[in-house]
C-alpha cells in the first residue's frame, strides 16, 4: 500500500488555525463546526496556488455520475463528523434519515470481523453514496475531496476486479489533503478534544446515538468509537 507522504509545515499551519478558532473567546458549537470548514478552505487554497504555478499536464477525468472512489471505508477525523452529522441534521429529510440510518448499520454489519483489506477488496459503497451521488457533498471529508483520477476506464477496471493498484492520480492533492487533515488531528488534540481518525459510518451513528455531541466533544469527552 502506498503511503502518502505528509508536509509538516502544511500540517502545523493547520494545527495552529485550529487552536486560533478555539482560542476565540469561548469554545462554542459554532467555532467546533468551523474546523472542518477552514481545512477544506485551506487545502483548496493551496491547491490553486499549486496549479496557477504548476499547470496540470494532464486533465483529471472525475466528472458526474462517477462513483468508483465513494467504493471504499472513507476516514475522517472528528470536525468532520460533527460537520456531516450536523449537515444530515439540516437537510436530511426524516425518511431520508432513516434510510441513511439503515445504511449505516449495514454498513458496519458489513465490516464485522473483517480486516481492512478484506474491506478493501470488496469495495463497499459509501452509506451517503445514492444513485451514483454523494448525498451530502459540500460536507464530504477531506480524504473524499483527495480522491480523483486521470483514467476513468481505469477505476472502472479496478473497481470489477477488485483490484488495489491505485489508478493514475496528482500525488501532490493527497500530500495536501492528508496533511491538512493530520494537522486538523493534532489541533484537536492539542486543545484536548477527542482526536483520532474515525470510520464514517461508526462515527455518523455514534453523533446520532447522544444528545448535543458536538458541545460534548468540545468538552473533551469521547463522542466517537474508534
């Protein structure tokens, strides 16, 4: 498996603007929500700096309708799931709630006994994943927004065989997600707040399994499995 390298100076600019937000006044519901925001808004910046200077010799393929990456256990850390849950809370019907809900103990009856690579192997689809869309997009996690390809027959391909050579991708968009996303960790831990990274759907059905979870995690109480 390849192991995506990480830019420290990226991960402690993140870890800082992370200790910034919460150092403002009184840690609120508010300030825990806008974490995850000011990572994706980071990691996009750089991103566009990148590519204003370095022009892409290749365009990416990824368009609507293709869905081979959302086939995969997605990690998040915990800003991320206090703001997907709080994104399912507002805009989720209550029928489609309960149909995200089942989706999600499918998914972990799923995992139940096996390792991470046989999951890999078997290249489940995401519990927000609904006719080849991601229902809950603008708050996808950040290892979500890392994904994308040059080759779209290539996922094809390895998505019908099951196979776990990555198809053609920019390394530099994961060096950048992933080490925002490491510095978005260590903040939350710095603060002391629960920080560790999580399985989407454990960590959706644990934000729905109590009352007021993101205050709880602001006060540094265990809110997700991990």
């Amino acid at each position: 498996m390849q192991i995506t390298p990480i830019d420290q100076q990226l991960a402690h600019l993140q870890q800082a603007k992370v200790m910034e937000i919460l150092h403002q006044g009184a840690a609120t519901g508010e300030k825990a929500l806008e974490l995850a925001l000011s990572a994706v808004y980071f990691a996009d910046h750089v991103i566009q700096a990148v590519e204003a200077a370095n022009l892409l010799p290749q365009p990416i393929a990824c368009e609507e309708g293709c869905y081979f990456c959302c086939c995969n256990q997605v990690e998040l850390t915990p800003p991320e799931a206090l703001s997907l849950g709080h994104f399912v809370e507002l805009y989720f019907a209550v029928e489609k709630k309960k149909e995200l809900m089942a989706a999600l103990h499918r998914s972990l009856n799923l995992q139940a006994g096996k390792s991470k690579e046989e999951m890999a192997r078997i290249r489940p689809p995401c519990p927000l994943l609904k006719e080849g869309k991601c229902a809950a997009y603008p708050a996808r996690p950040l290892v979500c927004r890392a994904m994308h390809s040059l080759d779209a027959k290539a996922c094809a391909a390895a998505y019908k065989k099951r196979d776990l050579t990555s198809p053609p991708y920019y390394a530099h968009r994961h060096e950048i997600y992933f080490s925002i996303s490491q510095g978005l960790l260590a903040g939350c831990q710095a603060m002391g707040c629960q920080a560790a990274p999580l399985e989407l759907a454990q960590a959706l059905l644990d934000y729905f399994a109590q009352p007021r979870p993101v205050e709880r995690w602001l006060q540094g109480k265990k809110v997700f499995h991990t």
